[in-house]
C-alpha cells in the first residue's frame, strides 16, 4: 500500500486519495485481459477526468479515449497531447455543441454516436462542408433501455441514413449493455452486423463498455472495442459484484470522526458533496477500510453516519478511509484528488474535466 | 414567470436556471412570517453558495448566515461586504480548519457549535491567546441522530465546559431537528435551558433549522433564531411536503431531450451529474414542469430516463425544465447558475461556494 499515514495526517479532510500504484495495475491488468482476448481497449475517462490518468491508459495500449460530452473532451484534449482520438458516446444536439464539436473534430481524431436521424441531421449540416467527414456509429440499445435504437433493423436504417449523410462517414456499431448482457450483445450485434455487411456496409468496429463485464468481453467475439471507465479504480460496488477485491480499489475518502454521540454511532466529515447518495445498488454509502462491521447508513451533505451492532470503537479525531459505492461520481464532486505514488505523496493534482456537463 | 422561453433557447443545456423574482418572494415570505412570530433569521447558505443571494436575504432581515465547513464560510465573506455574522453549524477538528477560522474570526462576527469536549478543546486552544473569544453553541441532538448530545443534561455539562475554557464564551443552544421534530425541540431546548439558567448560565440563543417544519417554529416558543435553507428556492421535495407549490420554485434545470427510443421513453440530457441521486424522500428523480404524467425514474451521469404510462409526446430537440428533488445538493454540482429577473436574463452567476467541502 503506497498511502501512507504520515502523508494522510497532513490532508485537510475529507479528502480524494489516490493510490497511482493500484492505479497502474488496474489498468495493466485489463488490458492484459483485452490483448489475449483480441480486444481493443479505449477507456471511458470519466471516473478519473484526469489527463495524466488517460496517458497512462495509452501508454499501457489504449487506442483512445472515450468521453461522455463535448465540454469533457475538451478539457482532456486540452489537458494532453498524447489524446489524440477521442469517441464521444452521445447524441450531440445543439448549435453551441455542435461548433465546439466541429472544432475539435480539427484538433483531434474525432467519432461519435446517435441513435436518431435529428442528431445524425445536425451532425450532417456541421461537417458538410469541412475538409474530414465525421465517423458517427450507431448506439444500439442491448437490454439497458438508455439510449439506443431497439432493433437491428433500426439500426442498419440508421446506418444507412448515416452512411449516405453529406460530411459523415458510417463509423460501426456501439451499446452500453444491461448488467449481465455479455450474450445479449452478442446476439444483438453480429446480427446487425450481418445485416449491414449484407447491404454492403462495412463495421469497421463494435464497440461495448462498462466493468462489471469486462472480463466477459471474450465471450462476445462480434466486439472489436472496449470502453471500460471504473476499472481504473475499481469501487465497492465492483468488490460487491466479485470483479476485484478491496486491495484493488485505488480511490478512497479520507475523513476524519467528528463526533461520536453514542456508543455504536460516529459522524464522519465526508458526506454526500463527498461520497455522493449514488449506492450504485449497494446498502450503504461505502466501506470502511478495515472495519466490515461498520455501515455509513446515511449521509446528509456534510455529514456520514456510521453504525456498528456493537461499540463503534471511534474516537473524535480518528481518521478513516472509506472506499465509495460508485467511484465516477466521486471524481466529479472535487476540485483537486490528492496522489500517492510508491510511497510518495505527488501533490494535488486538478480534476481537469470535473462538472464539464454540456 | 420571468424565465422567458426566447432567452431559454440560447442556453447550452443542462443549464441550472434561477428565477430571482421567485427567489425574493420566497425569502420576504419566511422573513414576514418569522417578525410576526419573533424569531431571527439566519439562513443557511448551502442552498445557494451565492453572496449576492445572502445579501438579498440580510437586506430582508436576516440577522447573519449559517454555513457548514470553515471553506464555505470563507468564500461567502471573501464574495460580500454585507456578511458580517457568521455561525458555522460543524464541529470543527485539524490544525488547518482551527487556523482558518481564526483568520475568520478576525474579519467577521463568528460563532460555531460543538457536541463533544475535544472539539471544544481544540477551540479553546486556538482562541485562548487571541484578542476576541469565539462564541460556541453547543449542538444537541433533538431526534435525527445525527450529531449532537443526547441529553439536557449533557449539554449542562458541556456549557460548563465551553464557558470555563479560555478563548471561549458559551453562545447558546443549537438542533437540527428530525422531520416532524417541532414538539421535541421546544421539550429538550425549554429543559436544557432551564437548567442552564438555574446554574447562572445565559442562554441568549436557541437556534433551529429545516425548510420543511420552518413555518412551525412558533409552536417552539424556546427557539429564538431559525436556519431555512431551501426555503430560498424550495424543490420537489417541499412542494410534496405541502410546504410550497411548483410556482415558488426558484430554481429549475433546463435540459433538452436527447433520444426518444420508444413511444413511453425519452432521455434528457440532465443526469446525476445535475439532478444529483439525491431523492431526499421522494420518488423519481425530479418533476417536469408542465408534465405531472412523466416520471423520472432512472439517472446515469449524464442520462435522464423519462417514462410515461401513455405517449410520452416529446421529441429530440424539445426542452423542458425539471425541477429537482433536493435544491441544495444540485447547486453544489455547476459552476454557475443562469439567472432571471423580471423578464431579462442577467447572465451565469459563479456559485461562490461551490465544492467547498473542508
């Protein structure tokens, strides 16, 4: 473990720390994984925001990143010249967006998605007239019911409206599947891939994410591409779903006990501006490192209350880490995580892409 | 209404939108009833993090403001002459925090609370050897097991204890109180008080909080000084509570739909991310303006899934206005919220406070 105690007791709480050692493994491993599997790896950059993060992902073999909002590639762009591919997973609409978009499109190797001839309409009117098409590929909608066009035959229309729209080239297939819907994308994508190939269009890509699954990736061989974002920390609802263990979570809260009214009760200093209210379909706000027995049961914006069933076992002063539920919203409610890298504290380092919503 | 749809158009959405005129309303409506049952104000700023807004609320008659962390505080005086009387409702612990409330404390009338001798004792040795004492209210715990001592006469015990410690003056009786806890706040404040007095211990403040039980403070006679938060803009959660209706919200997100997969679904481009996952009680994740039929019933980042028993009737492109569940976490979530007044639109307002957790 490369955080150690004598750097934490100097932090100002609550505070985001980072473990860059877990880090660098996290990211090794699954690409590890992706490699044996034939799988490319092009993370979604919105669990860390942080640029160096994404250039350790290439680094290890990422082909590029993916981003949520033009606002978010933005800052990552500006934030490193090693980013220079970038997948945007969103029906983009809007004059503001779209410039924005346009001019990113000449900073950057740019694609993006839709699932709806309005977006493809306003992505057409954009880039007809500028000198690189823009690869848009089709969000198909495998079992999550977000996004997404529900069939097979909607896509291969879409694809073709898209592949025949001035200023856009057809650029593949992507999906954001349902917990558990490794075969569901399967089925789903190699039949709409034959069907557009049937037509005569290439799918250059098949593109899926998210890490609950990601380690089920070669068991949908129609997948070219992989969009893997918690991964890179890993969360207490990834160790509640048996995808890695605690020692594996590179992200934790370090707060401080402010207050221990009763016998089996204590208030920490981090609550929801913190830890956020999103259990990611957990039972509590998080795990506290080294003590299983202890719930945060509730959270009000300044405030976690811990419960114990016997003596809590807390004084006023303690500090605790606690590991969060969901680990990308984390990233977004702070201004700055604090890094530790082989024993070493590296300093605040700015959340680059923290709030970019637009 | 003065947020006007031809100003509404221009906005990069999601966009969070604040109605000024409704804002003054709502804070004239709780000054006029708290003068009539002659009680102070002094509101919590969490809501807005906005000195110009604080200052419209001390304009109103508002004797000072309420602020949670030493950060937040410190931003609020750092953005507006006018705030001159804080009282920070937190325990406060650390070298840092003690060092940056003493700084505070040189440029403001000050006050804090504390549940327990070590904060108290942390205090003290801050503020014995300065030239002003540090007022401390001790925090009693009336019911939401939270913070707070849980007994009258743990709060005798530790006046005692802030009224004998150098540096320290004993300021007075502070709850947050449970839902519904109107009752319970008169019966521990009257005894604890009583008990103080009977030992020559001054209580000259008694101070309560909470939007949703704010118009029953003159059932807690005891209860001299009120903490409204949400009450500035009210929410979802208020207007479920019968506490306002949908045309005192103040604040409402603008965002505009993305995707319409189905005849029943629609995504908007509103997710946690602005609406935040806090429910605060309720169901769904916020209400559209105009449409009681459609239910927010799921939030990813940067998705919002609306669904409707029938044809939801909505279409790509189309904006709508959601206002959220809980006012005070979305506000912590944006750089600025876009404001109106009386038909004009006065442009982004930087929320001051923002983030500021420590």
């Amino acid at each position: 473990m490369s955080i150690l105690n004598r750097y934490l007791d100097a932090l100002s709480t609550p505070a985001v720390c980072l473990d860059l050692d877990v880090t660098r493994a996290n990211i090794a491993r699954f690409q590890l994984y992706a490699d044996k599997v034939g799988v490319t790896v092009r993370p979604h950059i919105k669990t860390h925001k942080l640029p160096p993060i994404a250039e350790i992902q290439l680094a290890a073999g990422a082909i590029g990143i993916t981003c949520q909002k033009v606002s978010e590639a933005e800052a990552m762009v500006d934030g490193s010249a090693a980013i220079t591919d970038v997948l945007i997973t969103y029906n983009i609409l809007g004059a503001d967006k779209l410039a924005r978009l346009a001019a990113l499109a000449g900073r950057v190797t740019l694609s993006v998605v839709a699932d709806n001839a309005v977006v493809v309409g306003g992505l057409s009117e954009t880039f007809a007239n500028r000198p690189k098409p823009l690869s848009v590929l089709v969000e198909c909608n495998t079992g999550a019911d977000r996004c997404g066009v529900g069939s097979t035959s909607e896509a291969v229309v879409l694809a073709r409206t898209i592949a025949s729209a001035p200023g856009l080239v057809f650029g593949g297939l992507m999906t954001y599947p349902a917990p558990g819907g490794t075969a569901r994308v399967q089925a789903f994508m190699a039949e709409a891939k034959a069907l557009l190939e049937a037509e005569g269009l290439a799918v250059p890509v098949v593109t899926s994410g998210g890490s609950p699954s990601m380690f089920e990736v070669g068991l949908s061989p129609v997948v070219t591409e992989y969009r893997p974002g918690t991964y890179v920390y890993n969360d207490r609802s990834l160790v509640d779903r048996g995808v890695c263990g605690w020692e594996d979570c590179a992200l934790s809260v370090l707060t401080t006990v402010v207050s221990v009214p009763t016998s089996n009760r204590a208030i920490i200093d981090a609550g929801s501006k913190v830890l956020t209210t999103d259990t990611f379909g957990t039972v509590g706000h998080g795990h506290v490192l080294g003590r299983p027995d202890i719930t945060v049961d509730q959270l009000s914006e300044e405030h976690g209350r811990l419960v114990s069933d016997g003596p809590i076992g807390l004084s006023v002063g303690d500090r605790i880490r606690v590991v969060p539920d969901h680990v990308c919203v984390v990233t977004n409610m702070v201004d700055v995580v604090q890094v530790f890298e082989g024993g070493a504290f590296l300093g605040p380092w700015s959340v680059a892409a923290r709030g970019r919503v637009v």
